[in-house]
C-alpha cells in the first residue's frame, strides 16, 4: 500500500522541479516518511474503527449480558434485589436435570418446531413452484405472500386467538359445519400445539416460499429444457431438476426455521393471555422461551432464568452440530 | 413433451410497453400502501399500552409531579388533577399509563432496584404490596406524617406498613365483594330475585351458594349456569379467609392450610357438577359469556359493575341485582407509594395524601366506581347514594359499605399472586375440563411449588 503512495506523490510535488537544493529534499523526504507512517497506520487500523460500531455495540449488548447470564445462572438472585447474588455453584443446572417443567418445555418446543417447519417448509416450496410459472399479476401474489410476515406477531396470535375460541371461534364454527364438536383449542395437549403451529406456518410461509422462488429463478432453464427432451414429466423435472438445485437455499431455510422454531416465544405467550407465562393450564404449550420468561419475570427468579438461559445456548449449539453434520453428508453425497 | 412454459419472469422481454409498467407499479404500490394501512390499523391499539396521557400544558417555573399507573386508576378522568393544580397553582401533574398489571409490575421492581426510570408517585397493586412492603421499603418514602391512619380501613393502612412501622403505600381503592346475578334468570329457575331474601339463601356459608347453584341447575334456562367460571368462585371464597396462603410468621402454608384445600375442593365440586361455566375470568370469551348471559351469578367487587357494564349488551341494563356474599371478602384495590430518590418527593407524598383523602376516593367512586378504602367516605352522598345502569336502583354504595366494614383482616405474604393464580389457571379450571379434584390439586401444587422454588 505505502508504495502506491510513493509512486503517486513525486509528479504532484516536485515531479516538475529538475534540481531540487538537498536541504529542501531532506525535509521533504522526513515529511513524506511521517505522511507514509501515518498512511501505513491509517491503512492498518482504520478498517477496525469502521467495523467497531458493530462490535462495541456487540460486546455492550451481546458478548457482555451473555457472561452476565452465565455469572448469574452460578447464584440464586431474585428480581426483587438483584444485586444481591448468593452463590450456589452448579445447582441451578443439576436441577434442571429433573425439572420435569423444564423438560415438558422442551418437549414441546421440539414438537412445536417440527409440526410447524415441516409443513410450512414444504408448502413454501410448492408454493414457490406455483409462482414460478408465467402468471397473472404475480407481483401481487409475492407481496400478498410476504403480507403475514409484515404482519405484528403480537396482532397477529392476538387475531388467530379469537379464530380458535372454543365457544365463539370461527374455526369451530366452520368445523361444526361438518359436524365436527367443538374443540378447546387452548386446552387439548395437541390441539392448542397445533394451533400455536398454524400461527407460525402462516407468518412464515411466504417468507420461505419467496427465498425459495428467488432461488429457482436462478437455475438455467436449459436444465429444464434437455429433461423435457428426454421426455421427463412436470413432476419429475421438479424431483430430479429444481430439488437438487436448491438444495443449499433449502438447507439455509431449514437452518433459519430451526434457529426460529427453538426461540419460539410470542405466539405462545399471547395465545393464552390470561394464563401469562405458563403456556396452558398444564403448561401444554409452553416452550423453553417462555418457561425462561416466567421463571426470570413472573417468578422473578433470575439465577435459574440465566440457568436456563445457557442449557438452551447449548442445545442450540448441539442443535447446530448436528445440522452441520447433516449439510455436509448431503453435500458429500451429491 | 411440448414446449413447456418458461417460468422465468425476468426472461421477459425487457422493452414492454411504458403504460403497462406504470399501471403495475401503480398497483403494487397502492397494494402495499393499502396492506401497510391495515398493519398500521393492526398496531394501533398497542399505542394504548404506554400512552402518555398528560395533563395540563407543562408550564414553565412550575414543579411536575408524575404518577406511574396501570389500568384504569381514574385520577384523570374525575378531574382530580386538574381540582390539585387549582390548589396549588405550581404543581402540574402528568401520568403515565401501563394497561395490565403484569408488564407493569416487573418494570416497576426492575426501576425500584436500579434506582433509576421511577415516577414521582408508583401504584402498586394488593397482590404485589406485601413484596414491594417486604422488600424495597427502604427506597421508599415514609407516608404516615402526610396520609392520616384514622381515615383508611384499619387493615388497608396495615397492608402498606412495614413490620418496623414505616407506612410506605397508602390505600386507594378496595374490593369489598358481593354477589352480582340475574333477577330475570333467577326467577325463571324458581328463585327469589328481592335481593335481601337471595342474600338470605347463602347468608354465612359458602356451601349454601353452592347449593342455591344445584337449585338453579335443577330448572335452569338452557345454556346457562350458575356462575360464571371456577376462579371467580375460588378467588371469592378465599379471600373472605383470614389466613390463606402464608402464616402471620411469613411461612407459606397454602398446601396445610384447610381452609384453601376446602376452598379448592368446594369450588372444583361445583365445577364437576357443572354449576361454573368452562372459562378463565378476563378472557374474551369470558367476556363474550357476560354478553349473551350465560351464567346466572358471580362474586362482584365494585369495580366488576363496570366491567360487567362494559362487555353487555344495552338490553342487560337494570337486569342485574346485587346481594350481600355468603362471607365479606376483599378482592382487589391498589396503592401509592413514592420513590425516595424522585426529584419532588414531598410533594408527591402530599399529591399522594391528597388523592387518598377521602373527599377524592368519594369522588373517584362516583366516576371510576373504583370503592373507598376511607370509611369516612362511605357516608358522603357520592357513595350512600351511588348506583349503576346495571342494577336499576340497588343502592350500591350502601351493599359495598356493609361490606366492606366486614372484611377480615387478611395475612398477606409476597407471592399470593402467584400462588392463587396457580390455584386457579392451573387447577380448578382443570375439574372444569374434565379432571379430577385430585389430579387438579396436583398439578396446582406442582406448578406453585416450582415457581416459589428460589
């Protein structure tokens, strides 16, 4: 770099002059070492001030709260004095081991997390398909699409909840329809994790159907062209052509939904506002978010909340391993 | 295989017409315009939760006094800010707004321990007073030289006082109960609908109650019940106990104490024998069941007429009546209380003291409905001669005071809220659904025991 800069500055300065007096040339040389410096110096280290934003920023509101989690989850603390720590070691996370509560919410962040990425991801992709084909207005059908995910969550579950009452609902009103009974969607231990599913599908299929659109439009059509040729099907184009094709964009969905199913926290917390944190009366849709949520806010018991808080950093992290170890067998074997 | 159509758009020819693109584009915008309309009518309501609602134009050189409240406390709206600022023409008081006491209080506690994010003057609801009392007194201002201790129900005062004797929370408002119910579906069931002789049907026992619910099931109107859901039958009858979850030692006793098993087990026999609706209190289908009058009674602190008032229908208007409950219990009722550390602490504890007189408690019941917890208020003409759109002419003010002379003084501990919501959403509501008293008990004392585990 500093050569770029010795090379440029001589036809500027005293390019023109044909006998420079060699006191001027030794201060003129001193001067340009100093400028050289503080240019090797500004090239050196501006790079990492224009990236400490982010990175102060980080540390202040990610890096720092993380350690102060992990330094509180070792103490009991209550909300009520939080300064007032008294140590306990690894008690909170050996309780976790049979806090049946705990395992309850895990349960059913697992089975909330599965119920609702796999369909949705499978609709989006169908979805995407669709949309693929030449159509009428298909600007309107990509924003109408992306609409839930525009959408408030809060607005949103707070809508989907009126939809799902057991006596007034409309979703049970349609059902009796067929004479279906009514069912309590808040109540049944599957139903209300079905129905806290369907709010997540819906917000979140248009957004993975658009990812999956944008990736489509970019596989070279004569792929399609010379499957039509050896006369392949509509359907095996899609198996053997656009499946392949995406399968990176499909495991970054997979990756993105995963992260997004294990945090899972305002649909369930306001699908049974009354019941506040404790996701049901028998806590049959409380996911580990939330259970982090009552134990920190409603129970204002903020030790075990930073236990839980770290076990759930970890199991993400095993979470990760693993799809880690899955994306590179498939990349592997393609 | 034919030619199969090209999916891609952006294989289309680039050129198009001019009018075309301009009319696409003019409908996607005005899609997204009309979308962005709708999401912005979405949000809107959440503005509610923090609203600023400031009153008087924050003059200059003047002292500003500023309250921290949730719900629907009612200083504003019966005009007892601006009759302060008359009084004292250098004080302007601005408040700020939380709708539910849940997001209310954590941020409360969280602003008490920082010392920093705090109003001049703090509500504090009942079932959170014994923790704020136990403790943070010592970040809160002392209020027995500016708040007179013969004015307020002995056991109000007694609540906002520390065992060392600092009253640190001075009462508001309190829930004397009664029982609200249907003169028209009572006496379709073949009930007395006068309300002294349906007071007498349950006068002394929770029991009774219930057996008048077996009566009113046996000729019920259809699609009714007795009352309206197992909690507000359960919260009714616990809080006419003296000692319900903690002992005057401060221990938590709710699992040995016989009077809440006694309470659960009576209320989830009621639930099994389908004298409650299937409902959890303040949700919308709750609501939904006081307008279409799916149920016949409920236990009904003042503040509850308005409720009721707000979710029926213009036709329930004068249909309801009220009677004295099997035993008088408090449900409900807040506090004020004033950070130490605030800019304008003395006038703010004056503020307090003034709001808490029993001139203005007189007033805000006539507007709020919210009840006084300073007797001397109970023979002003703003109560004695209170009533509601809901109960025609029962003379409410009067129903409440009996009341409220009767309500025991009650042990109070820190986690009584959580504890009686874990009685309630987390048990009886159960037997409602189908389980037994035993499994709901189980699962109740489960979820109870884990929440106070420290």
């Amino acid at each position: 770099m500093p050569t770029r800069h010795d090379a440029a500055a001589p036809p500027v300065k005293g390019g023109a002059a044909p006998a420079r007096p060699p006191a001027e040339s030794a201060t003129e040389e001193r001067r340009r070492a100093r400028l050289s410096r503080r240019w090797q110096r500004d090239v050196r280290w501006s790079p990492y001030a224009f990236v400490s934003p982010f990175f102060l920023l980080f540390v202040a509101f990610g890096l720092f709260p993380l350690l102060y989690t992990g330094w509180a989850s070792l103490h009991a603390v209550e909300l009520t004095a939080p300064t007032d720590m008294s140590w306990v070691g690894l008690r909170n996370f050996t309780r976790i081991f049979d806090d049946e509560f705990f395992w309850n919410a895990a349960k059913n962040t697992l089975i909330i997390g599965v119920i609702s990425t796999v369909p949705q991801l499978m609709m989006a992709l169908g979805i995407a398909h669709i949309l693929n084909y030449k159509l009428r207005a298909s600007t309107f059908y990509r924003v109408v699409m992306l609409a839930p995910y525009a959408t408030s969550i809060a607005a949103a579950t707070l809508v989907f909840v009126l939809l799902f009452g057991r006596d007034y609902g409309m979703i049970n009103w349609f059902l009796g329809l067929f004479g279906v009974d009514q069912i309590d969607w808040q109540n049944g231990t599957w139903y209300s994790k079905i129905a806290v599913s369907t709010i997540v599908i819906w917000r979140w299929t248009g957004y993975n159907a658009l990812i999956y659109l944008a990736a489509m439009q970019a596989i070279p059509q004569d792929l399609y062209e010379s499957a039509a040729l050896d006369g392949a099907s509509r359907w095996k184009q899609f198996l053997h052509v656009t499946l392949p094709s995406l399968r990176p964009t499909i495991l970054f969905t997979c990756v993105v939904s995963t992260i997004g199913a294990s945090q899972l926290f305002a649909e369930p917390l306001l699908f049974d506002a009354n019941k506040g944190a404790s996701g049901g009366s028998q806590h049959q849709f409380q996911t580990l978010g939330l259970y982090l949520y009552e134990q920190g806010w409603v129970n204002q018991h903020l030790g075990r909340a930073s236990a839980i808080a770290w076990t759930m950093f970890l199991i993400l992290i095993v979470v990760g391993i693993i799809n880690y170890v899955i994306s590179r067998r498939l990349r592997a074997s393609s | 295989m034919r030619a199969r159509t090209l999916p891609h758009s952006r294989l289309r020819s680039g050129g198009g017409t001019r009018i075309a693109r301009t009319t696409r584009k003019t409908v996607v915008i005005a899609a997204v315009a009309a979308l962005g309309a709708g999401l912005l009518a979405g949000c809107a309501d959440d503005g509610k939760d923090e609203d600023d609602t400031s009153s008087g134009s924050g003059g200059g050189g003047k002292t500003k006094i500023t309250l921290g409240l949730f719900g629907t406390a009612g200083f504003e709206e019966s005009g007892l800010y601006k009759e302060y600022e008359k009084l004292h023409p250098d004080i302007d008081i601005q408040q700020t707004v939380v709708e539910r006491n849940e997001n209310y209080y954590p941020a409360l506690l969280n602003h008490l321990t920082t010392g920093s994010g705090l109003q001049d003057i703090q509500m504090v609801e009942v079932g959170n007073i014994a923790e704020i009392v136990g403790t943070q007194s010592d970040k809160l201002l002392d209020l027995s030289k500016y708040g007179k201790k013969d004015d307020y129900l002995p056991w109000k005062w007694q609540q906002g006082t520390t065992s060392g004797g600092q009253t640190v929370a001075l009462g508001t408002d309190v829930g004397p109960m009664a029982i609200c119910y249907r003169k028209d579906l009572f006496e379709k069931a073949g009930l007395p609908t006068d309300r002294a002789e349906v007071g007498k049907l349950w006068a002394g026992s929770w029991d009774k109650l219930v057996e008048t619910g077996n009566k009113y099931k046996a000729k019920a109107p259809k699609g009714t019940t007795f009352l309206d859901s197992p909690g507000g039958l359960l919260q009714a009858i616990l809080s006419s106990e003296k000692d319900r979850f903690y002992d005057s030692s401060g221990e938590v006793i709710y699992k040995t104490n016989p009077a809440v098993k006694a309470a659960f087990d009576l209320t989830a026999k009621a639930a099994k024998d389908g004298l409650v609706g299937n409902q959890t209190q303040f949700q919308p289908a709750w609501d939904t069941t006081i307008a279409n009058s799916k149920f016949a009674a409920m236990s009904c602190p003042p503040w509850m007429l308005g409720y009721i008032k707000g979710k029926s229908k213009p036709e329930a208007a004068g249909k309801w009546e009220i009677a004295q409950a099997p035993k008088s219990g408090n449900w409900g009722g807040s506090f004020l209380s004033v950070p130490k550390n605030g800019k304008n602490a003395e006038e703010a504890a004056k503020l307090a003291a003034w709001l808490t007189a029993p001139e203005q408690q007189a007033k805000l019941f006539a507007v709020q409905g919210s009840f006084p917890s300073t007797p001397a208020a109970y023979d002003s003409a703003a109560v004695k001669d209170a009533k509601n759109d809901m109960t025609g002419d029962a003379p409410i003010g009067t129903i409440f005071a009996e009341a409220a002379k009767n309500i025991p003084v009650q042990t109070i501990g820190p986690k009584d809220q959580i504890i009686q919501q874990g009685l309630t959403d987390n048990g009886v509501i159960l037997v409602a659904q189908g389980k037994s008293a035993a499994e709901a008990w189980k699962n109740a004392v489960k979820t109870i025991d884990n929440a106070l585990d420290k």
